[in-house]
C-alpha cells in the first residue's frame, strides 16, 4: 500500500467473480474483475448469501440515472471472514460479518460524527456503484462470492438467526427500523405500512415488534392472509376506495415503502393532525402532492434513507433478541434476470436471496 494525494491506492489484488449490468438493457450476467488484498483494517468476507433489493434493479437497469457500467448490485450481504488486517479489533477469521449499503464515509463530518454516516457531507461510500476511495474504479457489490470493506462498515450477525434470511436485514431492515425509532412509533400508535415487499414486510415486523397497531396497504389481493401473518392487525386492499375511506385522519405515522408511481395524497389524507408520512421507497418520476393535503391537519411528508452503522448494529442485536428475519426465496444466481422481472411485478414473498454457493 502507498498514499497517492488523498487516497490509499491498493496495489495488491486478488481474482473474484460477480454477476454484473453491462449494460442498462442487458440481462446480468457473469463477471470477473479484481477486489483488493484487505488493508490494515479491512476484513475480507466470502459471501454466503445477498439479498436482492429493488434498488439493485433501479440501478441495474438505470432508472434513477448515473449508473456506471459495469454494475455488479447487491447491498445485503452476510458471510465469514476469511482474512482479516493488522489492525482489525471486532472480527478474526472464521465469524460471521454483514455489509449493508455503505462501506465508507468521509468520518470527520458533523453527520458522521454524529452516527448518521448515510447523510455524510461529501456523500458515503456506497456499497456498488460509487467512486471507490481505496481500490480506484468503483465499488461492486455483493452479487460476487467476495468482498473486502473496513471493519468500521462491517456488521456483526447474530449467530443463532437463520443466515439467509437474516441478509435483509441490511438494507430492507435498517430502511424501515431507522424511521419508526425516529418518530418513536409505539405501543398506542395506528402505524400504516404502504406496498407489501421486501422494505414493507420488514416495517410490519418491526412496528410490530414496537407495539403499535399495524395496517397495511397492498395492491395484491393475493398478500392479504400474509399481511395477517405477518403481523398486520389490519389490511386494506388500496384499490377499494370505500376501504381507504374508512381509515381517513386515524394514522399516527405511515411508512411508504411503493418503488413505482402512485397517488401520495391518497394516504396523506389518512393521517391524523400533526402525522407523519416518511416515504423510503423511490419512485423514478417524481410524487405529486397537493398543498391541501398537508395544510388541513398540519401534517408532515419526510423521507428516510437507510441508517448510519451504529443505528444498523443496533437494529441487528434487536432482530437478534426478538428473533426477527426476513421471509425470503432463496435461489441460484443464475435465475437473477428473472428475480428482477418478478420483483418488478410485485411477484416476491417477501424477499428474494442469493444463494452465493451456486456462483462457484
Ligand atoms: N430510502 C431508502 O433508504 C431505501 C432503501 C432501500 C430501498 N429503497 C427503495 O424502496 C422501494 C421499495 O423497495 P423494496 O425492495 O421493498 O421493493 P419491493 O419488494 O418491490 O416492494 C415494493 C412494493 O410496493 C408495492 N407496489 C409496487 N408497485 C406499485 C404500484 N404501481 N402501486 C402501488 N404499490 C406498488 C408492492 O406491494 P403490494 O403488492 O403490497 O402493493 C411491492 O411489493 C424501492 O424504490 C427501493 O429503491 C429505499
Ligand atoms: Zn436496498
Ligand atoms: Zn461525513
């Protein structure tokens, strides 16, 4: 390793395979290409398994813009540390450790310094697709059987969850835990949860798990014995207007988790004065919102992104305690392309993973 201005540069590199985006229309398909030997405080994890999330698909096929080709996605990773730096004091060879969807940050911001590392001032690291600091090029993702990242991003797993469906966990779990501990939702609470995929039926869970009254809102018929399953005290198929109607100004807070265009007023008119709607889920067009919706009722349209390192630890030992994972449908990475097209039809229950045994 030597300093090039203000970054280290790696110099030695070893062989790992992925499945990558060439291009925005071209299926995925396998990669190789190079990581780096771990730094001092690297460690370096074979990848057991990855979760697929909607943003992998938004970036893969271009949709939100920017996307450098080529792409390999994947930002819930878990695996065991094969190798790890001089200096790295939280793992050793042979553990469990988890990335999410950061592997570095500038760390001497007021945001970082302040555990929210995601909203950093000079913009985090992204886990694919992002200038990366160390190796030059970009940063891939964890559709790969390998990743390096500094421990200070890497995560602790608990050990007795399943493994496969604790992978979610890392980004579909921190999405939706960040905002319901921020608007402190909880026992007393009506706490809707709109679309029921990956990022929804992790909020369920969650909210759940803090003791509020949870109703979700589907557009699938087919979802709703699961929603009940889930956790959900209630399920209102969005479509039925009459349904929608009767649930008008009595939510405390509605989480929004919809990848795809659809009527925002609609549930800000669910709201109770002084509610909250955060949207995590990102539509590529923009949402349309009327000023009336929020005037009448004084009421608050946020969003939420991720969650810094410290708060996803958190949310990992609470998944931990109160045996929480994700509902997942594991499959080889050879059937990726057509994980995407089901996905985009709303067709998973609830969270598709990678088995990354099948990439050797
Ligand atoms: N803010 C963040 O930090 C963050 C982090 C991760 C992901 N995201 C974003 O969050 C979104 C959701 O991700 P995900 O992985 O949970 O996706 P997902 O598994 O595809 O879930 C999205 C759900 O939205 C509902 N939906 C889809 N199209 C709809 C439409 N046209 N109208 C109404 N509802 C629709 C569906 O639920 P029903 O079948 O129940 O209607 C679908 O299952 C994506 O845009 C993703 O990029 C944001
Ligand atoms: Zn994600
Ligand atoms: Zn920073």
């Amino acid at each position: 390793m030597h300093n090039s201005g203000t970054y280290a540069i790696c110099e030695i590199m070893y062989n790992a395979k992925a499945f990558a985006a060439l291009t925005e229309t071209s299926p995925l398909a396998a990669f190789n290409f190079q990581r780096r030997d771990p730094g001092a405080h690297d460690v370096q994890i074979q990848i057991l398994y990855c979760g697929i999330c909607h943003t992998d698909v938004h970036i893969a096929r271009n949709e939100w813009k920017g996307t450098t080709y080529p792409c390999v996605p994947g930002h819930e990773i878990v695996g065991r540390v094969v190798k790890v730096g001089a200096h790295v004091k939280k793992f050793k060879e042979g553990d469990l450790a988890g990335v999410g969807c950061m592997v570095d940050s500038c760390r001497t911001c007021e945001n970082c310094k302040q555990d929210l590392e995601q909203f950093c001032s000079v913009g985090p690291t992204f886990t694919y697709n992002a200038p990366d600091k160390v190796s030059g090029g970009l940063t891939y993702g964890g559709y790969s059987n390998s990743v390096v990242v500094d421990e200070a991003f890497t995560l602790q797993i608990p050990k007795h969850l399943n493994l496969a469906a604790t992978a979610p966990l890392l980004c579909a779990g921190i999405t939706t835990y960040s905002p319901l501990r921020h608007y402190q939702v909880g026992k007393g609470q009506k706490v809707g949860v709109v679309g029921l995929g990956g990022l929804g039926h992790m909020g369920v869970k969650l909210a759940k798990a803090f003791g509020a009254h949870v109703v979700v809102f589907t557009t699938s018929a087919n979802k709703v014995p699961d929603a009940r399953r889930l956790g959900a005290d209630e399920v209102v198929l969005s479509t039925n207007l009459d349904e929608m109607k009767k649930q008008a100004n009595t939510f405390h807070f509605i989480l929004d988790t919809v990848a795809a265009q659809h009527d925002i007023n609609a549930y800000l008119a669910l709201l109770k004065r002084d509610g909250t709607l955060s949207q995590v889920g990102v539509p590529a067009e923009p949402l349309s919102v009327h000023v009336s919706s929020l005037i009448f009722g004084r009421k608050n349209f946020t969003g939420s992104l991720i969650g810094g390192i410290k708060e996803t630890q958190e949310m990992l030992n609470f998944c931990g305690e109160n045996n929480i994972v994700s509902d997942i449908e594991i499959i080889p990475i050879q059937k990726i392309n057509e994980a995407y097209d089901r996905l985009v039809k709303s067709d998973v229950k609830y969270r598709f993973v990678i088995d990354m045994a099948s990439l050797e």
